[in-house]
C-alpha cells in the first residue's frame, strides 16, 4: 500500500511515529475495534469481504431499500451500524417503474420540471426509509453510505455537467437530501463514501463505466462465466483494472472513518487547544536572523496550508494559542508584517512570547484557559523543545516531525473534530479571551473584594428547561455533556439517543446562560434531574469562580424537592473532575452511607441575579429574595 493512502487512511489511528519517541504523528490516543452491524444490497458486501485482518468485525445483513422492505435489528453487542441505501430501489419506488424500465429514468428525463418533481418525490422516500432506519436501531449510532455519484458526464464532455438533467448534478442533490435528513436524526450521520472513491480512484471500482448509472456500486465479475463463450471472450474486469488493491484501500479507508466517527461522536480524548510555536513552524526560518527570505517565501505552501487547518479547528470551536522563545515586540511585528492580516493575534486565545522555559509557558496558557494538559497538543519543529515540553508536562499531545503531516493531522484527526458547532463554540476564542481581560480587571482593583468585584459584574443568570430534541438548546447541552471534563460531576458521556429518551421519560434537563456587563458567555451550565436525583451536573470551564454553579445547584434541588422530602445525587471520581468534588457539600448536601443526601436548599449568592424562571417553558419555582 502507497505511503499517501496509507497516510490518508490511519490519520486517526496511532500507528506511525516521527523520530522522537514521544511526539505521535497521529494524535489518538489507541485504537478501538468495533464490531459493525452493515447493511444493504448484495453490493456491499465487498466491503467485508475485502476487511479481511482489520482487526473490526463486520455483519453484513441483506436489506432492501424500497419502501416495505424490514429493516433488521441490530445485535447488543454492535458498536455502529452503517446502512447502504440501494439508488436502484430509490428511483423504482419513486417513479413507480419496475426494472429494468427504471434504469433510463436519467436518460428519459427531458426538463427542469421533471428533473424537479423526481427529487421532491426521491425526498420523501430518503425520509421514510432513514426515519424506519433510525426508529429500528436505536441502540448505536447509524452511519448513512452516500450514494455513488457518476464518475463521468454521461451526456458528453462538452455537454453542461450542471444541467437541471444531469445525472451527476441529480445524484449529488440525492446526496444533499440524505445528508440534511440524515443530521435531522439523533443517531444518524452522514458517511461520504464519493470522498473516498475519489481519493483511491473510481476507474478501478465504480462500475458505472459498464453498468447503469442507477446501479452505482462496485465493479464485479459476478457475471463474467456467462459470457466466457462469446466469440471475443472477454478479460476478467478484476484483471483490467487494479481491482483487489484498490477495493481493499477503499474499504479499510471507509473502516477508518467509520472508526473515525465513531469516536467523534463520543468525544474520545478530545483536542480543544492546539498551541504553537512561531519560527519554523508559522513560517519557513528564523524571522530575526534577517535571511533574505521575502515575505511570501516565509509562508507560501505548508504555511499558508497549516494556518489554514488552524483556522478551521478555531472555527470548530477549538482553540488556538502562541509559545515561541523570542522577544516579544519585535516578533509580534514581524508576525503581523509575514501574515498581513490572513491570520492575527486576535485568532489565538493565549500568547506567550518570551525567553523562558517553554513548558512554563504552556503552564500558563492551560491555567488561563482552563484546560488540562491531556486536551491540548503542542507543535513544533524543535525536537529538543518538544521533549522538555513532554518531560515536563506528561499528559500533553506533541506534534513534530515532517511539517507536512501538521495540515491533515489537525484536519482530519477524530480527536480535532466535533459531531456539530455551536453558536458558543464558533466565539469560544472571543470568550477566553474576554475572560481573561474580566480577571485581568480584579488583578487590576487593589482594596476590592472578590465579592465586591462580582457584584460589579453584574452577572445574570437565566434558565431554560429542555422539553424535546428540537429544543433551541438541546445541541448545545448535548455538546457540553460529552465535552466537559473538570466540572462534570459523573463525568458519563451520553448518545443523543439515550440523551432522548432520557427526555422523553420525564428527566429534567435544565441549561443556563450567564452574562455579565461585559460579556455573553451563552449556555454555560447542564443539570440532570430524574425524580428525587440529580444525575449529573456540568459547567463550562469558562465560567468557574463566578457562583453560576451554585445558583444551578438551588434551582436544581428545589425543583427535585417539589415532589420528593428528600433527594440525592451523584458523584464519582473520574480523576480529572476534583474542581467539583465538594460541589454537592456546597450546595447543602450531606455525605451518608447511603450517599449524598438533602432536604434543603441552600441559597444562592446575592451578586446573580436571576432571570427566566417565569418563562412558559419553565416549572414554577420560586428562590428567596428573587
């Protein structure tokens, strides 16, 4: 196998190393095998007989795509499932034709109208069979195949390939319906498998170059036997094109994806702060030493490319910050002068430029930003660097080695990815940032209290009770359960289905928001409530030190008081959660060898006021002095 599909293939699985021992190509952290439920056509199966030795185990089960075709159910032992839906049977139900007739429903088509009329009905059978899909396998996550788009311009290469009519344009649009119906669900994603079949190469797989656009699967010689008796036998199609090697590559790319995804959605050892160092690694040499390198020689190719990946992690709501041993006026200019504005200081949540130790530094940034050293990594081209950086701080993830593996590691690891962003993740920079000039403002106060200071704020806390997965806040609670790590009194991470049902069967999901006169930190808070428990309870690290968890802990034990005289709740050591050891003692809870209990409320602090709690949406509780 070539050295760039194998790179292409185990980005996310920590296999490779660079010449330092301590500095992972990949940023995982091992590798699960999973046992994977597949099912579809007969055509798929390639992908389990070609996974031979992967180390997954593959079930295929056989299910049609028309409308009554059963839908099998998935084992308890499945880790995912990964559903195959058959174009063939698609279009069949959709235009009401049998086959063959239904294999020149692309080539009949003859307008805009038509063309129309057969994507709004294709629409709704996508619907039907992903919502039979979904309501079928609930249990794991369900990961939707693409259909396979045309490898050429049936109609001729000079023929519009965007027309209302053409099949490349029609299938794509397929792809577009099941994917926007797809992410409609709670366990369903999308799996591109049109990425992949470019990337090894649709002329050795696709058997669209002998078979009908409405077939769209792998070539096979299932049926060459039968015409071994022509006049011109024909060659094995296995024998023309490099078939073995190519479908093995592609289906152990899609079994690293599908191995991918799977830890996306759980948040496995999640990247949340990727610092960096500037020269050499920002940009080609040492910027002070005056080298005769121009200003777009020092970041044209790999640098402009790993700024960019960088951006693109911040847009995910990772963060971004700066650890560079030099001095720090002279090289913020020459930062701004190389980058001209494509990226700028205001990009990075922590800067640190200086002389000192450089595992010191990132000391610092983990402290200002609130996370622990295991949720960052480090880059940078200096070996000797990353090592005093790993001696000093263990638990951190180092990236060096060849620079041009930086750009796709930090695009395609499952550890840099999020299964969605949201409107507090995309400004999650703006806000460490304004956090850090809020306490920089007390540092600032001589003779103020910290009481005092946070009564200055004037912090407002609002609530929001979660009803339904179409809540505006679900994805944003959803995002927090299974992301926080220090203030996460459980520290369980939830599937959206079981997040759902646990809904659905009458727990409480309460979420707050705080603000403040200077900034809007959005939803910061989750509380978990079955009946007389509360089951779990996070905090966004943002947040801590301003008694928004105590105010959450008053509401929380008087809407759990309201229908029980007494009420527990749950704590267990994950070994990353101490801030919120004593939370629950905190809030008036006593520990009992029964476990942690109350049948009071403690008070929340006077300097948050509190807002919402009268909103339709909300379960009346009243908080003293409110």
């Amino acid at each position: 196998m070539s050295q760039v599909i194998r790179d292409f293939l185990y980005t996310s699985v920590a296999d490779k190393l660079v010449n330092l021992p301590l500095a992972p190509t990949s940023l995982a952290i091992g590798s699960r095998k999973l046992d994977i439920l597949l099912i579809g056509t007969c055509g798929v199966d390639i992908l389990a007989s070609r996974s031979v030795n992967s180390g997954h185990t593959i079930r295929h089960i056989l299910m049609g795509s028309k409308q009554y075709n059963p839908v099998p159910d998935a084992s308890p032992t499945d880790d995912v499932a990964v559903a195959s839906l058959t174009l063939r049977h698609i279009l069949s139900d959709a235009t009401q034709m049998p086959e063959p007739v239904v294999d020149m429903v692309f080539a009949r088509l003859q307008s805009e109208d038509e063309a129309r009329a057969l994507l709004e009905r294709v629409a709704e059978l996508i619907a039907q069979k992903v919502a039979q899909i979904v309501e079928k396998i609930t249990t794991v996550p369900v990961l939707f195949m693409s259909f396979f788009e045309p490898s050429f311009n049936y109609m001729g290469d000079l023929i519009d390939p965007f027309g209302p009519t053409s099949p490349a344009r029609l299938v794509r649009e397929m792809n577009r319906l099941l994917s926007d119906t797809v992410r409609k669900t709670s366990n369903g994603y999308f799996l591109d498998a049109n990425e992949i079949l470019n990337f090894v190469g649709r002329r050795h797989l696709q058997d669209d170059v002998l078979a009908s656009s409405s077939h769209a699967s792998f070539i096979n010689d299932w049926d060459f036997k039968r015409d071994a008796n022509r006049l011109n036998a024909p060659k094995a199609l296995v024998n023309v094109v490099t078939h073995e090697v190519a479908t093995r590559e592609f289906s152990l790319a899609i079994l690293s994806r599908i191995e991918a995804i799977v830890k996306i959605v759980a948040q496995q050892n999640p990247v949340k702060l990727i610092i960096v160092d500037l020269d050499d690694t920002m940009w080609r040499g040492v910027a002070a030493e005056g080298d005769g390198v121009s200003l777009d020689e020092r970041i044209e190719g790999w640098p402009v490319g790993l700024a960019e990946a960088l951006m693109f992690f911040k847009k995910r709501g990772g963060l971004l910050a700066i650890c560079s041993k030099n001095d720090e006026a002279p090289t913020i200019e020459r930062f701004n002068a190389i980058w001209r504005g494509a990226i700028t200081l205001d990009d990075f949540a922590s800067v640190r430029i200086n002389w000192r130790p450089k595992s010191q530094n990132i000391l610092e940034i983990l402290k200002e930003v609130n996370l622990l050293p295991g949720n960052c990594v480090f880059i940078d081209d200096n070996d000797r660097e990353l090592s005093e950086v790993k001696a000093a701080i263990p638990d951190i993830r180092c990236l060096g080695g060849n620079h041009y593996d930086w750009r796709r590691i930090i695009l395609r690891s499952a550890e840099t990815q999020v299964p969605l962003v949201t409107a507090e993740s995309s400004q999650r920079t703006d806000l460490v940032r304004a956090l850090a000039q809020r306490e920089a403002g007390f540092t600032a106060t001589s003779g103020v209290s910290r009481e005092a200071w946070l009564t200055s704020l004037e912090l407002r806390q609002s609530f929001f009770l979660i009803r339904t997965p179409k809540s505006r806040h679900f994805d944003r609670a959803f995002e927090l359960l299974n992301k926080t790590n220090q203030f996460n009194t459980t520290g369980k991470r939830w599937e959206k289905a079981e997040f759902e049902k646990f809904i659905s069967k009458g727990g409480y999901c309460v979420v707050s928001s705080l603000r403040d006169r200077l900034i809007d930190n959005g939803i910061v808070s989750v509380c978990l409530i079955n009946n007389e428990t509360i089951v779990q309870v996070v905090l966004s690290c943002r947040v801590f030190g301003l008694g928004a968890e105590l105010v959450v802990g008053a509401i929380a034990t008087r809407l759990a008081l309201k229908s029980h005289p007494e009420i527990r709740a749950e704590l267990i050591d994950t070994g990353k959660n101490a801030t919120c050891h004593d939370y629950f003692q905190r809030i008036g809870f006593t520990q009992t060898q029964a476990g942690l209990r109350a049948n009071a409320v403690h008070e929340p602090p006077p300097y948050i006021e509190i807002e919402n709690l009268g909103a339709s949406d909300f379960p009346p509780v009243q908080i003293q002095g409110r």
